[in-house]
C-alpha cells in the first residue's frame, strides 16, 4: 500500500465583511396577501373524523 498518496486540500473561502449585512442591500420582504395564495387542500380530515368518533363511544375500562 503506497504511503505517499497525493493528498486534496480544502478551499478557504472569505466571509464577506460584516457577515450576511456586507453581501449587500437588503429589502424588507413584501407583506404576503393570504387571498393571493393558492388553496391546497388534503385529504378528508380522516383521523379528525376517527377521533369524533372514537370519543362518541363509552370507554372501557
């Protein structure tokens, strides 16, 4: 087994200066209008269903 394998080395890279601020202007993030996202819907509700019912029986103890 050879012992003299080439070896990679890492890249170091800079942060900017002043971290996330120093990559450069910033906007405030538009307010997001709820009546303009879509309606997505899954399911039935099917274990809210299980568990009306289940509720409406009498325990056993």
């Amino acid at each position: 087994m050879p012992t003299n394998a080439p070896r990679e080395t890492a890249t170091i890279y800079q942060f900017p200066v002043g971290g996330r601020a120093g990559l450069g202007p910033r906007r405030a993030p538009e307010p997001t209008r709820f009546a303009d996202l879509p309606v997505i819907t899954y399911g039935s509700g099917w274990y809210h269903d299980e568990a009306i019912r289940e509720a409406a029986e009498p325990r056993k103890n």
